[in-house]
C-alpha cells in the first residue's frame, strides 16, 4: 500500500514492506535520485529525533530505511505510523548548509594499483582520472556493508568502471575505490572488489570517538590529492 | 579476579546480546550466535541476562581460574572437564581457585556458552561488549581469545544462583527445522521459487561464519534479471545471490546488501542457526508474521518457566 506525502519539494509517496517479524522498509521509488535520497534520510533523520527506545536500528539505503524494532515491544502497525506521522512532521533533509567533509587522498602508483585501469576504461589520462575525482563534490547516501562504510553519489558519469571480476582478499584500510558509478573508501582492511585509485591517511572509523564515523549520511565530500608527502605526515600525526 | 587462557580453542569471543543503534553507520549486533543459551547461562549464575560471556565455536577453550567462581556451561554439548573431572553443562558448577576448565568438541550443535558469575569484564564499545570482528572492537581487545590472553572478571553484586526443572531444555533443537518468515524482496521470486526453497533440504557450506552461513542445494532464480538497489539488511534475511544458492544472513552480517531477500528467519528460530555447523541440514517451513511473533511470545514464557522458583 502506497501513501502519498506533501511536503515543500512537492508529493512524494512512500510503501511500507514487512521485511521480517521484527523489521519493516519504508520504500520511497525504485531508482536512485537525489529526491528519493533527500525522502530516505528525512524519514531517518526524523525517527532518530524520536529516540524511540522501542526502535533498535535504522538501515538506510539508496531508496528505502529499513526499521528494525523490538517485535515484543511495538507491532508493524504501530512502526507504520511512527514511520508515517515522522515523515508527516520531518523537515526536509536537503540541508541548506550540509556538512562538507574534505577527505585528503594520495593518488600515487603505489595506492593506486588500478587506476591504470580505470584510465584504460574511461579513455582519460591518469591525470585527468585524479582530477575529476577530486574535484567533484559527492553526497553520501548512506553508510552501510561494513563499520563505517560511506556509499558516495555524484561521481562524473566519465569515471564510471566496473569493480574487478575477482575481488582482492585484502584491501587496506584508507584505500579508495571505485565500482561502477560509486566511489568510496574502505574504513577498515577488508575482502573488496573496487578499483583501487588512492589511499587517504584519515582514519575513517574509530570505535572509540564519538560519532565513530569521520563522515554520516547526509555530508558532503571533496576529495583532495595530496602528495605522498603530506600523505606520510599526516599518517604520523594520527599515531 | 583472573581468568588465564591457556588454549583458545576453534574461535572464542566475549559477547552479549549484541549492539544496537549503530546500524546507520555500517555497524552490525554482533553478540551471541544462540543468544536463548547465552541468557541461560547467566541465569543459572545469577548474574543479568545481559552479562558479557564466552562464545566458543566448534572447540571450546582450556581455560586456568585464579579464584574461587561459579560458572555454567550452556549450548551445545563440548564434553567440559574441570581439573580432568566431567562436569554437567546447564547447572551452576564451582570452581575453586586454581581450576583448569577443559572444554572439548561439541557435539551437537556449534557453540557453547561459559558464563561466570559477575560477568566477564571488558569494556564496553557502543554500548556493548560484545566483539566486532570485522571493525576490530568490543570483547577482548577486539579480536578472539588467543593463548595467555588474561580475561577480568566482574565482582558478583548478587550470588542467587537458580537451577533449571528436569527435561527442561528438552524442547530446544538445536537444528533441523527453521521457521521463516517472506522477505521483503520475496515478490522477485515465482510461486514455484519459493516453494522449490521450502521443500529443498539445504546443507550448511564449510564457508559459514557469523556473518553469514552458505547454504548448497537447489539453486533458486529471481523472477527478473534486475539487480536490487542496495538495501537495509535485517537479521536473519535470506539472500539469493546470482548463483541461486541461498545466503543466511547472521549476526556479523553486512548491514546492507544488494542481494534479493526471499525469506526471513523469526527471531524465535535464530538461536537455531547459530548452533548449526558446516554440513548440518536445514530446511524451512513459513509462518506468518503474527504466528512468528506467538512464537516469539511462547519463548518468552517458556524461557521465564524452566528455572525452579
């Protein structure tokens, strides 16, 4: 069943699925747009003002938030409406002002062991590969897959390649990759089959600061290229 | 006081019943695997249901007491010694200090349950003590026991112990039959798909951890060849991949996925899955949602009727 919202932006609708006996998705379209981003994170944004204990986790994702409760604590029907009266009284995500996280990258050969390829694919210069990716200015749709994960929308549809058909078992933390139309960075070492085009120093995920994550749903991101360098003072002053 | 590991066994963890409100930043429950074995072990110490415990997976740990303690073995049976003596699992046993706890292979089932009474003492990381493998956090230094780690155990506010009535835990099963509920994606797959998934007896692949265990048998394909856009992931989904051969989503899972989901494990069956081993079988029945949620409700209860009051 299909409701239909209003909000400033102008109507949007919005499906409820149980998704398990404890979790139910709000789903807002079936493809990725800016719109569909800014209803999911409103929706997110609005059940965690409700500090609603009865609500365990919220998963968003590129089109829908998963809610996940306490099945003994709150029914389907009663999510479904916090879910609807949230989103009948949740601001606009679009943030005027949202935060802009500049994220130093070092695009050296030595981090980079696919950007050969990605130049080989795109018909750029490995120059021109490092340029448009750092200088476009990408939104981050949702964390997910693993702690601190942050999936990046905005890339230049230039750079678009596909992830590698076999993934590495290992890849190091800080690395940043590139699947498809997505671009991102693992926070920590972990199996992946992303194109490799440069590491940052930042640590990404910290288990122990508060927020954990160097960057949240909603955040903007600027890539900065950095000389090896930089790369090794900056990978000091974090130790 | 102290406890010494002196063998860690297959893959020992601290856990709890997990950590949640952090699943928007990629960060998964984790906790215990059976969590129903976990609250009854600390139950029978006396201790929250919630206290930190060992989670010890196919070989249990050898483990040396430096003080007088209470403790309880629950889960699967693993053939636990103390100083070369058997002790019965699912009852309070005391250690005196100095004690050598033996625990072996386990028999039926995958994991079995050390509580010790005051709860083992880590800190906690998001509210948790459970470990977080893949972030590296929570537990014991975020990782699993290794050999001369030393673990810290909590001074006990209370020693209530309680005992359970006789047969009680007869009802468990530790595999066998799962009760499961139409995913969110179950629409992406025809009648006869489903039903070929709910008559298929699956066998759990050697590549199953916690964060997801493989399933062989009859390959299921999606209604259309559409790849799904990258989802929310709840505990105990059933993911058909490409090659048709269903994914059970467990408690180190991915918080979200690009996958079909066509079923759901009921929360009144996960402990199940976190007893089964590679090569065990499994097969899955469907309930409703509500039917799900009785189950749930009846665990409940019969969780708060085992214990002599």
């Amino acid at each position: 069943v299909e409701t239909r919202f209003v909000c400033d932006a102008g109507e949007f609708f919005m499906k409820i699925i149980p998704a398990s006996d404890s979790s139910l998705l709000a789903v807002f379209g079936d493809a990725i747009s800016t719109e569909t981003e800014e209803h999911v994170l409103m929706l997110f944004h609005a059940l965690q003002a409700g500090h609603d204990d009865r609500i365990r986790n919220l998963h968003p994702g590129y089109v829908s938030l998963l809610v996940d409760f306490e099945p003994l604590a709150v029914t389907h029907q009663e999510v479904g409406t916090i879910v609807e009266s949230a989103l009948h009284t949740g601001q606009s995500a679009a943030r005027n002002d949202p935060e802009v996280v500049e994220i130093p990258v070092c695009y050296d050969a030595e981090f980079a062991p696919d950007l050969a390829d990605v130049a080989a694919h795109t018909g750029l210069s490995t120059d021109e590969v490092i340029r448009m990716h750092s200088s476009a200015t990408y939104r981050v749709c949702f964390l997910g897959f693993t702690a601190g994960f942050a999936y990046l929308g905005g890339m230049p549809e230039a750079l678009h390649t596909p992830r590698l058909a076999t993934p590495r078992r290992a890849v190091t933390a800080g690395s940043v990759g590139i699947a498809g139309g997505q671009t991102g960075i693992y926070p920590t070492e972990t199996p992946g089959g992303w194109r490799l085009i440069g590491r940052t120093p930042l640590r990404m995920f910290d288990p122990q600061v508060d927020p954990p994550t160097r960057v949240q749903a909603g955040d903007h991101v600027r890539f900065s290229a950095i000389h090896r360098i930089t790369f090794e003072k900056l990978i000091q002053r974090r130790s | 006081m102290t406890i010494t590991v002196a063998k860690p066994g297959f893959f020992t963890t601290v856990q709890d019943l997990g950590r949640f409100g952090y699943a928007h930043l990629g960060i998964s429950p984790a906790g215990a695997a059976d969590a129903l074995s976990l609250r009854i072990a600390n139950l029978l110490v006396g201790n929250e249901e919630n206290a930190p415990v060992l989670e010890m997976t196919l070989l249990g740990a050898t483990l040396a007491f430096e003080e007088l303690s209470v403790i309880a073995v629950c889960g699967a049976t693993c053939e636990s010694k103390l100083d070369g003596i058997e002790i019965r699992q699912n009852v309070e046993v005391e250690v005196s200090s100095g004690s050598v706890l033996q625990c072996g292979s386990t028999t039926d089932g995958a994991r079995c349950y050390l509580a010790v009474q005051g709860g083992f003492d880590v800190p906690l990381v998001m509210g948790s003590a459970s470990t977080d493998i893949r972030g590296r956090f929570g537990g014991h230094q975020g990782r699993r026991l290794q050999a001369g780690d030393v673990l810290r155990v909590r001074k006990a506010n209370q020693t209530r112990t309680r005992r359970l009535r006789a047969g009680a835990l007869d009802a468990l099963q530790h595999a066998g039959q799962v009760r499961v509920s139409c995913g969110a994606q179950n629409d992406w797959f025809t009648a006869d798909a489903f039903a070929k998934f709910l008559t298929t007896t699956y066998t759990v692949s050697e590549q199953s951890d916690r964060a997801g265990l493989r399933l062989k048998g009859e390959a299921i394909s999606t209604r259309h060849a559409n790849q799904l856009l990258t989802d929310g992931i709840p505990l105990g989904a059933i993911q058909v991949p490409q090659d048709g051969e269903p994914i059970i989503l467990f408690v180190d899972q991915q918080t979200t996925g690009g996958y079909p989901k066509i079923a759901n494990v009921i929360a009144a069956d996960m402990h199940r899955i976190g007893q089964l081993r590679p090569r065990d079988e499994v097969r899955f029945t469907e309930v409703s949602i509500a039917d799900a949620i009785e189950a749930l409700r009846t665990q409940e209860r019969w969780l708060k009727d085992i214990f002599i009051s």
